[in-house]
C-alpha cells in the first residue's frame, strides 16, 4: 500500500491509513506500507540542497525537524530514538554540505532523509496505535542497476531498479511479521566489489515506482496506489467532468494512458508489474469503498474499444525538411544523432520522403527555448528546420485501435476543420494521436469525448468496464441516466402484463411525450413548435402534441391524411417534402398546410399550381450535422434543399407566377446535441431573408437530439433558449418557428419481445429474439445504440456478454452487439429502449414476420 505526501502529513490521514491497513490485516493480508516524505518536505530538502550558504543550510534543516515535531506532538507520541538519530544525520549533513561526499551523492543523500523520516515516524505511530509495524529499510531491498547511457547525474538522481521476484526477502520478511513500512523514491546503489552503494533517488514518479517494485520483489497479491482520486478516467476530470472512471485497465492500455497524459500514475510504475503480473490497484484514500480502477494482465474478453482521449500540452514540433536530397541515405540517422546529442528524447514521429516532423515532450525533456535554439542551429547543418510551437498532443487510447477506425469518422471531421500538424498511429496499436495548436484543446477534448461515445468507440454502455462518471462521483451528485427510464421502475409490471398477452409490441408512453414537449416550450425565442410527425404518426401521440399546441410537420400526403384525421383543425400544418411528385403538391394545396419548395423544378414546370400562393423555401446552407451520415441533409451530396447559388433564379420564378416566399427553411440532420447549431442557421437564414423582402418567418429545422449512450451530455435546452434569444434581438422582424421529431418521442417509446434461442460461436454468445431488424432497423441501417435489458430479470447480475439478434434472415440482423446481460432462460422479456422515434415508422413486413403491434400507455 503506498501513500504519498498529502496522505501522511497530518494525524487524522495517520489514522486513516491506519484503519486501512487494519482492514487489509483482517483480510489476512500482510501488508507493506510505502510512504513519501511529508507533503513540502522534498520541495525544502531540494532547497537546502541548492543554498550554498551554511547557515541557511542549518536553519532548514532545523525547520524540518520542526516540521517532524509537531507532528509527533499531534500524535502525543514521544520522538522515538530512531527519528531523532535521522534528524541528527540531517543536520550534519547540512553543516557539512557537499565537500565530503560530492555534490549529487550529497544531494541523494540529503532528500533521502524525507521518506526515512516519514516512515520512521510511521512505524511509531501505527505501532502505538496497536498496529506492530516493522521499519524496513528500501535500500537492503532495492538495488540500482547501471545503464550504459547513464551519467552520474542520472545514476544518482533518477536510477532504475531490476525488480525480479527474490523468495530470499520474502522469506526473511515472513520471520520477521506481518506489517511493515518503507520508504519510496530512494534505492541503493549496486556494485560487484561487495562494498556497500551510495544512496540513490528514483526521479520522477518516485514512490509509485518503489511500490512497483517492492510489489515484483514480493510478488505481491497486489499493489495500492492510494491517492486524492478513485482512478483513472476516461479522460482528465478538469476538462471533461461526464468523464467515466476506467474500472479495468490492462498493463499496457494503463500505461499508454499515463504516458499520454494521465497524471494519477507514472508510466514507469507500470513494467516492473508485468512480467510477474502483480495487479495494481489505485484507490481513492478519502472514499476506500470505491471499487478504484484495477491493473491487470490483458483481458481479452472484450472487444476492441477506445478506453480514453488524453491530452498533453506544451509540445514543441520539429519539422525537418531535407534540403534537395531524395531519400538521401543516412538523413534520418544524422538527425536523430543531433537530439541524442542535446539529451532530448523524441516522442512522436512523421516522416515522408524529404521531410521528418518529429515532437518534443516536456514531460520527458527539459525543454527550453535554449535548448530548442541549440538544437536547430545544429540541425540546420543538415535540413531546413522549423519549429512549431506550442502545440498540444490528443491521443486516443485502447486496445486494437486499428480496427475501430471506422467508428471515429465524426472526430476525423472534426480534426477536419482545424490546422493538424502532425498524425501519428503508434506502432503498438494502442494510441491515435494528433497534434494540434495548444489553445484549441480544452474546448476540443470534452466535446471529442462526446462525440467518442456517441459514435459507441467508447463503449459506455459496458458497465464491467466503464465506472461512474467524475461528475457522479465527486460532483453534484448523481447525473441523470442517459435515456429516460420510465420503465425501469413506475411501469415495469404493467410492461411484463403488456408483453405476457403478444410480443413483439412496442408501448408508449404519454407522460413522457408530453415532458418533453414541455421541456421545448421553455424556449421562449420560438414562435412555433411543430412536431416532424415522421419520426412516429401514432394518433394518441399526435393528439396529446396537439393538445400541447404543437403544429405538426408532413412529408407526405399519407402523414397529411393522418394529422387531419387526428388532430384538431385549428392545428397548424406544414408539408415539406422532397423530390414529391406533383400530385403531392395538389393535395397538400387543398389542405390547410404551408407548402414548401426545395428546387427550381416545381416553379419551372408548374408554376401554375402555385400561382398566387404563399410558400416556404428550403434552402441548403452547404453542410449538414447529425448522429450518423446517413441522417446529415446538407452539401452537394445530399438531395435536400435549393443551393444558396440558385436563390436569385428562384426569386425570379417566384416573381413570374406571383408566388410569394414567406418562410425560409433550413434542416441540416438529425440527432443533434450541440446547442450552438440552431443559432448559426437561425443567423444565417435570418441574413437571406433580409434579401428576400418577403419573408415573415424562419424554421430552423428540427434534429434535436437525445443522448443515446450513458454518459453522454443531453441537449442544453436553457443553452439552446439563450443562443436563439440572441440572434431573436438582432432580427425581432421574423418569427421562429421549430420542426423537432425525435426530441419529444424517442424516450417515450420501448419494444418489448421474448428471448427464442441462445448460441454459442468461437468467442460470441449470440441471444435470439422474436423480432430484429423488420421491427427495428435503425442499429443496421445507423449503427445506432439502443439500450437492452433483460425486463424479466432487471435487476440480476449481468455476467453474459450477448450479441442479441433477431430472426430476420440477414447477418445485419443484430440489434445490440457485446451487451452485458444476466444469463437469459427463454421467455424472457426483453426490452429496446428510445425506440419512440423512427422505430414503428420504419419497420417493414421482411420475411413475412408479423409486426410489431402498439400499445399506448397514460
Ligand atoms: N424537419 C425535416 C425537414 C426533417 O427532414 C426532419 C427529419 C425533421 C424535421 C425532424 O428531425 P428530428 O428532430 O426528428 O431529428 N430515421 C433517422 C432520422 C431521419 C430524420 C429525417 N428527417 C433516425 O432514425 O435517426
């Protein structure tokens, strides 16, 4: 169990520890305690090190000893002789200064005394506090290896230890008792002529790496890092507090974490671990009762997945450009010999036929603009040499990174707008990273995130894998769970009455229709609330819209047709299809609806059906956002909306048959969770219509999006209301009108069927249900994340990982892949949440199987 300087500077985290070894004790474990030296105390020893006046060495030290003191008083123990003799070497040491043992064995020397203080004055207190504590001295256990780059610098200052399991200690620990306590971050130095080493330090990540290797010695059941935080995160908490606890890591992942910019481990704690497969545990000293983050052997039952975006900033580039000479033999080597030379270590590297771009962590190198100007006047000897600083380095990390490629296509197009410099895929398959300019991270890492569990490449949804969110944990409390589970407790026996009497049935429920349609009310800039009637025409779902005051958006004259029938006549209609044949047009003409245009065709060819009318043109601003590709309507690619370029050809046909363009529209896709979208197409359609003269109002589409995965942030209607006020004052003239679907029925809706068959294939577990992709086709066609349980056995463990499938005859045929469920008896009711919207609408009658009844819920 290790502790570090905070943990052990007061009386209460004394007794704190204490009670934590207790509670080891009484599992049967033997313990070994690794302390640092009081938080401060290195800091001053490092400053009497660096103070070449005597006296000033002397008074340190004796405000040190101080330091000890009042500790000890807090205690109410009397200094054991032990401490005192240390705090006597301290303050010869001082007195002395480096004459008599060199300058960086003196300095050893002197910053080793804060770890033996702190752990002498441990085994005092948890041995009169009734926990029999043995002093163990690190340096008998660890010995330093020499390296053949080391200088005596590194030898002495930040060592390295071979830690290979020694059952000569371990059994001399045994006779010795039960608990012990050491130092960490100091060594001793190995030599073959039997004489004993000088003091050595560990450098940086000191005592995590002393507990590393006590722990390979020993062969340790396992290692504790104890510390301010429950463990590693799926990203650093101070930028992304939706970050998810990573409750298990496998070595390598751990480490590629911690190198990449995780600063709760040091990377080099990690290899002494492996080889003997000694897990570590970090856990959280002021909340032991979290389960904390656990490093093991690989575990090779999951699938590949991103398991954290981690940041590093402060990234100097070098790009060196070799100077007329194509694949000239030797360039690289030449190079690198320069940063060999100045002591800097590379990071990453891209490299093309006569340019090499390589960067420079501060993290591994002292980096100063000296340093760095040195090393471009000797570069420039052989290249031309750029430096590009400061940048910042934003890796994505996880196993098998090369075959999740195709789940990041939403965080390439990010990077997409913004200048990269660099793009490095490391060779062990376990990192993505891209340099950017340093300002642009903190904004760029919580929204990447999002995106990242959006897309399902960070798997959230694995809840063996993916702990509580930082948020949850150590923030306001308990954040809302991703989709809204009214059927998780207030309806679940009338869900299992409902699916008892048939199955496949998708049920719906009103209360949370209408919460919604309240929630969108709040947006006080918003004339006009329509509901995108495709995303489910239910008429008990249309009614309880209507009485809301919702307007309601058609496509067709079948959605029309259902609407009228449905909803009362004072209801609102807009009808806005694409590529519609005429006679859609005809129809919707001799109802109540709003028409409206997306192409010259109509008005070129008949223009007379329109004459006189009032219309609304849909307009294509050029781009298009949303959950998926296929739900993005915006840019040449896409068969939506008139290009901007055509609004004067437009303008004048609308001239020629008296049409008047009312409205202006704009739609850009669907399942959107950035508030920020609908102001820009709110200003931007605002600014054409200034053009246009005509116009009385403006729809900024629907899209409005749920969050689908757990953990990920819902829309931000407060956010939302804010954004369009603003650009409501620079334009009052129009009114606002909206057109969301999914927004208010997603929640609202569940498909409930029963388990058939199980199967077991090479690695998979394959969970059958009575419907698949006729009922649901959104995970095919989207790759969509729907939410699954077991309904029957809610709450029973989940230890099964099911590929759950449907009986249609397509391998597509798959509504949720890698779910953890309980282990399922047929019959069992499942339940497919969120599936309110486009769920019924889009199902088909495939293989003949029948459909999905629905059954509607008050
Ligand atoms: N307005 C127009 C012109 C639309 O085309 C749509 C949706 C909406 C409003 C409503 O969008 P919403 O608020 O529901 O995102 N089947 C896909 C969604 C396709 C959306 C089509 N148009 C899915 O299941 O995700």
């Amino acid at each position: 169990m290790k502790f570090g300087g905070t943990s052990v500077a007061t009386l209460p985290r004394w007794q704190n520890i204490r009670e934590l070894v207790a509670s080891r004790r009484a599992e049967g474990a033997r313990v070994l305690i690794v302390v640092s030296a009081l938080s401060g105390i290195t800091d001053a020893l490092k400053q009497l090190c660096a103070q070449g006046d005597k006296s000033k060495r002397i008074e340190a030290a004796a405000a040190i000893k101080q330091r000890h003191h009042e500790l000890l008083e807090q205690m109410q123990l009397a200094p054991p002789e032990g401490l005192l003799a240390r705090l006597d070497d301290l303050a010869q040491l001082a007195e002395d200064g480096p004459r008599v043992l060199g300058e960086l064995a003196w300095q050893a020397q002197v910053q080793a005394h804060g770890e033996l203080l702190s752990s002498t004055l441990g085994a005092a207190f948890l041995s009169a506090t009734g926990v029999a504590t043995q002093w163990l001295d690190a340096r008998e256990c660890l010995t330093a290896i020499a390296l053949p780059n080391q200088n005596e610098r590194t030898r002495l200052l930040s060592a390295m230890v071979e830690a290979r399991p020694d059952p000569v200690l371990t059994a001399r620990l045994a006779g010795l008792g039960e608990v012990f306590i050491t130092q960490g971050f100091i060594a001793r130095e190995g030599r073959d002529d039997g004489i004993a080493g000088r003091t050595v330090l560990l450098g940086r990540g000191g005592s995590d790496t002393s507990a590393a290797y006590l722990g390979a010695l020993l062969k340790a059941q396992r290692v504790e890092i104890w510390t301010d935080v429950a463990g590693m995160f799926t990203a650093n908490p101070r930028q992304v507090t939706g970050a998810r606890l990573l409750q298990r890591l496998d070595y390598e992942e751990a480490q590629e974490i911690a190198s990449t910019g995780a600063k709760v481990l040091h990377p080099r704690c990690l290899s002494p671990l492996r080889e003997p497969r000694v897990p570590l545990l970090i856990k959280d000293t002021n909340r032991p009762e979290l389960e904390g983050t656990v490093i093991g052997p690989e575990v090779r039952e999951h699938a590949p997945s991103i398991k954290a975006i981690s940041a590093r900033k402060g990234i100097t580039l070098i790009s060196m450009e070799s100077v007329g000479m194509w694949q000239e033999v030797g360039f690289l080597s030449d190079v690198f010999a320069y940063f060999k030379q100045h002591g800097l270590s590379v990071d990453l590297i891209g490299s093309a036929e006569t340019n090499v771009t390589v960067s420079l962590d501060p993290a591994e190198n002292l980096l100063d603009s000296d340093a760095i100007a040195a090393l471009a006047t000797d570069l420039a000897k052989v290249c031309r040499v750029k430096v590009i600083a400061p940048c910042a380095a934003i890796s994505l990390v996880g196993r098998g990174m090369r075959s999740i490629l195709h789940t990041l296509s939403g965080v390439l197009a990010e990077f997409g707008q913004l200048r990269v410099h660099l793009i490095s895929q490391s060779s062990n398959n376990l990192n993505l990273t891209f340099v950017v300019d340093e300002e642009v991270v903190d904004a760029l890492v919580p929204h990447l995130h999002d995106l990242l569990i959006g897309a399902g490449a960070l798997r959230t949804d694995d809840s063996a894998l993916f702990g509580p969110s930082w948020e949850a944990l150590y923030g306001r409390g308990d954040v809302a769970p991703a989709a809204a589970s009214w059927w998780r407790t207030d309806e679940r026996q009338r869900l299992l009455d409902i699916a008892a009497k048939a199955t496949p049935r998708y049920v719906y429920h009103l209360p949370t229709v209408r919460q919604q349609a309240r929630e969108l009310k709040k947006l006080a800039a918003v004339d006009r609330l329509h509901y995108a009637v495709k995303a489910n025409t239910h008429p008990a779902i249309l009614g309880a819209l209507a009485e809301e005051g919702f307007g309601f958006e058609c496509v067709s004259p079948g959605e029309l047709r259902a609407v009228i029938a449905a909803v009362p006549e004072s209801a609102p209609l807009l009808f806005t299809p694409n590529f519609a044949p005429r006679g859609d047009y005809e129809f919707a003409l001799t109802t109540r609806a709003t028409v409206s245009l997306d192409a010259l065709h109509p008005l070129q060819y008949w223009g007379e059906l329109f004459r006189d009318k009032e219309i609304v043109l849909r307009v294509d601003l050029g781009r298009g956002l949303g959950h998926h590709e296929k739900v993005r309507t915006g840019g040449s690619g896409s068969k939506f909306g008139l290009p901007v370029d055509q609004l004067d050809s437009f303008l004048r046909l609308a001239d020629a048959h008296g049409v008047i363009v009312r409205g202006l529209h704009a739609h850009l896709g669907s399942g959107i969770l950035d508030d920020s979208h609908w102001g820009e197409v709110y200003g931007q359609l605002a600014s054409l219509a200034e053009r246009i003269g005509s116009v009385s109002f403006i729809d900024i589409g629907g899209g409005l999006g749920v969050p689908s995965h757990p953990g990920e942030a819902a829309l931000d209607i407060a956010g939302l209301d804010r954004v369009l006020r603003e650009v409501k004052t620079a334009y009052p003239h129009y009114q606002l009108w909206m057109e969301p679907g999914r927004y208010l029925v997603a929640d609202a809706g569940v498909l409930l069927a029963r388990t058939t068959q199980q199967k077991g294939k090479g690695a998979f577990r394959y969970l059958g249900i009575d419907t698949g992709m006729n009922s649901l086709i959104r995970p095919a066609l989207y790759d969509a994340w729907h939410q699954i349980v077991n309904l029957t056995q809610l709450d029973a463990p989940a230890t099964a990982l099911y590929q759950v499938v449907g009986p249609i005859c397509e391998s597509g045929d798959v509504l949720g892949t890698d779910r953890r469920l309980p282990e399922a008896n047929e019959g069992d009711v499942m339940l497919i949440a969120q599936v309110g919207a486009y769920g019924k609408v889009m199902s088909s009658p495939y293989n003949m199987r029948d459909e999905a009844e629905e059954v509607v819920i008050e």
